[in-house]
C-alpha cells in the first residue's frame, strides 16, 4: 500500500486541482490519501463535503509543513510514502511511476517539477526559475543529494531508522531531512518521468517575500550541512559584500541551465528576467541576514 501526505496551509484555490490529480491515477495498486491541514481559509471543508475518501487532519494553528508531514506519517499505513504539495498537480501516471522506481534497490526516489503558472504570469514563472533549476524534466535520471517534498517519495523505513523532518529548517526541512539520510548511506534517485506541475506565487510582494525567507533559511542550513556555500554561511563578515556577486552567481547558473533545457521558458518571455533578478536579489539579502544567525541544533553527522 501506499501514502500519499499532503500538507496544507489556506489551500482552497488550489486544493481540488491536488486532490483532483492524486484520486484519479493510474497506478493499480493501494493507496491513500492524507490531507494534514491547518487552514483558516474553506480548505478543510471542501475537503471534508467533496473528498470524503481523503484522510483529512486538521491543526486549528498554523502548522509548517515538516511537522504537518510528520503527523501524516504517523497517521499513515503505507511501507510506501509519497510526498506532494497542495499546489501541486500530479500527472496521471505519477504514483504509477513512482512506485515502479521503488522497484529498484533505492529506498528514495523522486521527480521533476513543471511550472503550473500560466503562460503569461511572469511572477509565477519567475518563482519556477528561481527555485527549481535543479529538478527539470529535462534533466537525465540519475542519483542526487536532494529532491523537494512536493515531488519526492521515502520507503516507510526511512523514517523508521532517522526520525522525521524538522520543521524549524521551514522552507528548507526537506534539504536538511535528505542530507541527514545521504550522509548516512542513502541513496535518492531522480527520475524525470514522475512529474508534478507546481503552482506559483504570482504576487510580486509574496514572491519577494518568499525568495527573502529561502535565502536566509539556506543560510542557516549551510552553516551546519557543509553544502556548497557554507563558507560564506559560516563567515557572516563576508555575506553582506558578497551579496552581489552572490547573485550573479545565481542569476547566470538559472540562466544557463534553462537555456539549456527549457529556453522557450526565457526566450518567449524575456521580461520575466526581471522579477527574476528581484527575487534573486531579495534571496541574496536573506542569505545574508541568515548568515548571521546560528540555528539552534546542529545537523547531524
């Protein structure tokens, strides 16, 4: 059998899309579905009216993500565990794919992530270049350190041996989580044919906010992963004046793999540059902040 957990936060614009793509998959086999929501918007009741073979949890606090996928693993009966987003679209043979990756000896396996934003939302796009550069279809099947939680499955005794995500990381929880299990022998396959489609912040303010919020979290993960960039996460002092060049790093690295591999994404929308610039700007300030903040608990070794 298999668990698919989807946290939630005032999701009701976007929620029957997930819902509407996980409940009608190919796959043959098993499965269930675990909303874990915490909402003050109508998410919850257009779940509990509309989908009653959905599993619904419900925190009356806002919960982060990491904590509510971990009340969903304990809620769940799945040796299989599959992870999506509230504002993400499964493709119909999602689970199926999945779980014939599973078949294989690797005990983490995840997916490519499409860009669900209309085609003349520049935010949205922007949002889809700045975070998952990483994780295009058109990237080749191989091994990986890391495949966000919108698009990533775990046999169930992942969490049985190295415990469960660590929501105070939010939004990089799943970074931290998937290093923890690497360093310790664990091995994560990507395979671009599992897609999902992700929706988008497409409010320039959100968008920055977000961007902001990334970049200082990332800070503080390097500090104790090691991860490229941990030197300069590690030596606050040099963060604010290599903010810069910072993000031009970044900003010519998205350039180059999406001209590689998705160009019509610039090409046919040459302004979402800059919001792109923007958001990898607000991203650099955060980082820079975020260097100068020591988390509380180290990553363990």
């Amino acid at each position: 059998m298999i668990s698919i957990i989807i946290p939630s936060y005032n999701s009701q614009g976007t929620i029957r899309g997930c819902l509407d793509s996980v409940l009608n998959q190919s796959y043959a086999g098993r499965y269930e579905v675990i909303l874990v929501d915490s909402s003050m918007d109508d998410t919850p009741k257009i779940a509990a009216e509309h989908y009653p073979q959905v599993k619904l949890i419900h925190f009356e606090q806002k919960t982060d993500p990491g904590t509510a996928r971990n009340s969903g693993i304990q809620a769940s009966n799945g040796n299989l565990i599959a992870f999506i987003d509230s504002d993400c679209i499964a493709a119909h043979d999602w689970l199926e794919r999945m779980a014939d990756a599973h078949s294989t000896q690797y005990n983490v396996v995840g997916g490519a992530v499409t860009n669900g934003n209309s085609p003349d939302d520049l935010i949205g796009w922007a949002g889809y270049l700045a975070e998952f550069r990483e994780f295009l279809p058109e990237l080749p099947k191989e091994e990986v350190n890391h495949i966000p939680t919108c698009n990533i499955s775990y046999k169930r005794i992942i969490f049985e041996r190295y415990g469960y995500f660590q929501g105070k990381y939010y939004p990089q929880e799943d970074l931290v989580f998937n290093h923890d299990i690497t360093r310790q022998g664990e091995r994560i396959l990507r395979d671009p044919s599992i897609v999902v489609a992700h929706r988008h912040r497409s409010g320039l303010r959100d968008f920055l906010g977000h961007q902001r919020e990334i970049g200082s979290m990332t800070a503080k993960v390097l500090r104790v992963t090691g991860l490229e960039g941990s030197f300069l996460a590690k030596h606050a002092v040099l963060a604010v004046p290599m903010l810069l060049p910072l993000f031009a790093v970044k900003f010519v690295r998205t350039i180059k793999v999406f001209l590689q591999c998705q160009p019509k994404a610039i090409l046919n929308r040459p302004l979402v540059l800059m919001p792109l610039a923007l958001g990898l700007l607000w991203w650099s300030a955060g980082f820079a902040q975020g260097a100068r903040i020591i988390p509380g608990r180290e990553v363990s070794s």
